[in-house]
C-alpha cells in the first residue's frame, strides 16, 4: 500500500517536535515534499519513478526522451511489428560504419545506444525517417502533490525515508536562527546514504548479464 502525503507530513512533524505546525506550516511541509522528490527523481536516483510507454522517434538518429524523462532505462521492441531492439555500444556503431548517421531512413529500430553523460538524449540504428514508435522505459519526475486528501507519494514505500530525510534537512535549513545547518547536512548525507545503499541492493538483484554484447 503506497505511503500516504499525510502519514510521510506527521513523520517529519513529529522528528522536528512541531505537531501543531507552527514554526513550519502544512504548506511548507507541502512544498519540501515536493523538492524532495523532485530531487530523488532528478538528480540522485533517476530510475526511482520509472514510465514504460511508446514514443515517437524524429527523422535521424539522436532522439530526447518526453519532457517530464529524466534518464532512459530501456528499449524493448517496436510497435508496429513488435520486432526487439537491441542495445549496443555508441563506439561500436562508429567503428562498425563510420556514415551510420547518413544511412538510409527507416521506420523500424534494430540498435539503441545511449551516453550517461546526457542521459535524456539516446540514438537509433538505422536512422529513423520519423514514423517510428518504440515502447521505452525511462525514469521521469511525477506530478507535483498538492496535499489533498487521501493523496499518495508517488514512489515506491522504499523512498518514504530518504524522502523524509530530505525534508527534515529542508526545513533545519530553514531555521538557520538555532544554528541547525548541521542537522540539515546530518539528513541530507543520511539521504545519500540510504539512496546509495538502494542502489547497491537493486544490483545486487540484477540479473547477471553481459556488460557488452555478445560478451558472457
């Protein structure tokens, strides 16, 4: 059962002894919500809300992934004919075919590859002409909270932690009078650290396939 906005709300309140909300309002509470996830999502764990869709491709290879993507995850198949697509390695392509990018236009995508340096971006082998849709699986920031009732987090109940950490370093952030940017930093590595650990489990689980095609 996904973790409520005002059970993760009552959690932080009650850390920061401020039950009545009067040094930090519900609003507040509301807003650091939401810079939390926006955080989680968008910088320190890009795969936590994960999308699978269609999508369609533009002419050529280089394609961006929908406004609201934050890291590509995956490509499976194509939907017209269903046919798979398989990654591959950008150097590889260059060194296969060094006029890859000049190759005659398809609708149909065979090879993906992607640079973690601009994980938005990702390219197709061969070149689309445009008419394409592949199913993707990407990473994306969810809709902002509003706080109404009955209102879920959009994350997985495994976040409910680190999210709540970061808005317990948001609001001592806040209150720089009682000198607690030091609780503010505490929870914020506490954060990191409990995002870090995350990620060391998922690829612990992860299925043991080959780092490069065709490599066992």
């Amino acid at each position: 059962m996904a973790v409520s906005v005002d059970t993760t709300i009552n959690n932080v309140a009650r850390t920061l002894l401020d039950t009545a909300f009067r040094t930090w309002s519900r609003a507040e509470h509301i807003a650091n919500l939401n810079l939390a996830i926006r955080l989680v999502c968008g910088d320190l764990k890009l795969d936590a809300y994960p999308l699978r869709d269609f999508v369609t491709l533009v002419a050529g290879i280089a394609q961006d992934l929908p406004a609201d993507g934050t890291a590509l995850i995956d490509i499976t198949d194509n939907e017209a004919s269903g046919r798979a697509v398989t990654q591959t390695d950008l150097a590889i392509l260059q060194e296969e075919n060094r006029f890859w990018p000049r190759g005659t236009q398809q609708t149909e995508v065979e090879n993906y590859a992607s640079d973690p340096r601009t994980p938005r971006k990702f390219y197709v082998f061969p070149p689309n002409n445009g008419a394409g849709r592949v199913r993707i699986t990407y990473g994306a920031i969810p809709a902002e909270l509003t706080g109404s009732s009955g209102e879920a987090l959009p994350l997985s109940d495994a976040y409910q932690y680190p999210v709540e950490c970061i808005m317990l370093s948001l609001a001592f952030r806040k209150n720089t009078v009682r000198q607690d940017l030091s609780r503010s930093q505490t929870f914020m590595n506490e954060a990191r650290l409990a995002l870090g650990l995350k990620s060391q489990g998922q690829v612990a689980v992860a299925p043991k396939t080959s780092q490069s095609p065709g490599v066992a």
